[in-house]
C-alpha cells in the first residue's frame, strides 16, 4: 500500500509575505497524503516553521558535492540543517536551462540519499521524443543514469516523478491513460522494488484534472508547479490524492 504524496514546486515565486499567506490559506487537514511544500531556498525555514509536523519541505535541487569551492550551490547537509526532507533531481528545467545531464542528476540523488534526504527524481520526455516514438527509450536511460551512480536498495527511499516536458507549464496535461502506461512502464523497470516508489505526475495538474490521473492505478500524487501557487487549488488537488 502506497501512501498518496502531493508536492509542490513554487519554482522562482512568491516571497516572505507570499508564503505567510499561503500557510494562512493551506487547509490539508485530512487530505489523506503526504503534502511537501518546495519553495525558493531563501523560504525554506520561513516553510518548514509554518509547515508545522504535518507537513514536509522540500528543496527544487541541491548540490552533488558536500562542501568546498562551489559558489552559489547548497550541498544536502545543508538542507538537513532546514529541516528539510526532499530534494527535487532532475527537474526538466534544471536538465534544459541548466545543461543538467543524467549523470549529473545522478550524482544529485546520490548525494541527496547518502545525506538522508528523500529525492524526488524527475523523468520524462520532450514533445519531439514522444512524436518519434522514443518516450520509453528515454525515460529508461533516464533510470539507467541513477542506478548505475548508486549502490544497494536506492529506490526504498525515493520518490520518482513522470513530468512530461510538454505538459510542463503548458496547459497541456497528458491523459491519464497516457500517464498510467508510463507510470506502469516506470514501476516495472526498477524490478522489485518498483511495486513500493511513489511514482507522481506533473504536467499542468490542477483540481479539475486531478481526481482522473489519481485515479490510475500506478499515480501514486502529483508534483505540483503553477496550480501550488493557489493555496485553496493546492489543497483541493491533495484531497483529490
Ligand atoms: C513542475 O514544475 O514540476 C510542473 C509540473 O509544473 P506545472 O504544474 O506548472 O506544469
């Protein structure tokens, strides 16, 4: 049994005074899921002092390495200090404006994990890869990148999130059919373990598509971008979940 969890990705938005009124607004109280707030990293501990227990925090990246010579990055322990419990990888944003390849975003997760932090690993495809046939192809390299960088049982602490690129931001949400296939596809690649990772969906999810794509067997939630600037359609997506 796999307990439904909703993220949200505030992305480069809101501030102090944004994210005192989101907490004002927030009502999750038996939305029956793991909720995880992502925002900017200077909110982090304005978010985990309003987040309260019920509520986890989360951080958009982080740093592959520990400490040292690296201006402007946030290594994992440093997280740990915020109270921090996940860390997005992998965000196609991250991949396409930031030149993130997999095997950096490997290195990211691996970091997140030996630090104690729960990685949320994102996946999916652009437009053009889905239209030539490749989604599946890419994803399982996607995959590949993570479990050749780690060692041991690495997804009983992760979650993976099935963000296709086109979805991202657009409007445009995958049907939940074709979220499903590749929500299935996901679980059964990582063999054994899969039965047991929440596997979320982002792309454009909102209160009134929520419900259908929770509804699938193998969506486990939702990671959440310009719907979780809204407190009240945030919430109403989490009791969907
Ligand atoms: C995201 O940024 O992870 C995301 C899914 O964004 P949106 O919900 O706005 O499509």
């Amino acid at each position: 049994m796999r307990t439904p969890l909703v993220a949200a990705n505030w992305k480069m938005n809101g501030s102090r005074e944004f994210a005192e009124q989101f907490f004002t607004a927030l009502d999750v109280k038996g939305a029956g899921c793991t909720v995880v707030i992502c925002p900017p990293y200077p909110y982090l501990p304005l978010v985990a002092e309003k987040a309260g227990d019920d509520i986890a925090v989360g951080a958009q990246n982080l740093s592959q390495e520990a400490s040292g010579a690296f201006t402007g990055e946030v290594s994992a322990a440093m997280l740990l200090d915020w109270k921090v419990d996940y860390a997005i990888v992998g965000h196609s944003e991250r991949r396409s404006l930031y030149g993130e390849g997999s095997e950096l975003v490997a290195r990211k997760f691996v970091a997140a994990q030996a630090a104690g932090l729960i990685p949320i690993l994102c996946v999916g495809e652009t437009l053009q890869e889905r239209e030539d046939g490749r989604a599946l192809d890419v994803i399982a390299a996607q995959l590949q990148a993570v479990k050749d960088a780690a060692e041991g049982d690495i997804w009983d602490r992760a979650v993976i999130a099935y963000e296709p690129v086109w979805a991202i931001g657009t409007g445009k949400t995958a049907t939940p059919e074709q979220a499903q296939e590749v929500h299935r596809f996901i679980r059964e690649n990582l063999g054994e373990s899969g039965a047991a990772v929440q596997i979320l969906y982002g792309g454009s999810v909102k209160a009134a598509n929520a419900e259908a794509l929770f509804a699938q067997a193998d969506i486990d939630g939702a990671l959440v971008g310009g719907a979780s600037l809204d407190a009240e359609e945030f919430a109403r997506i989490c009791r969907a979940a």
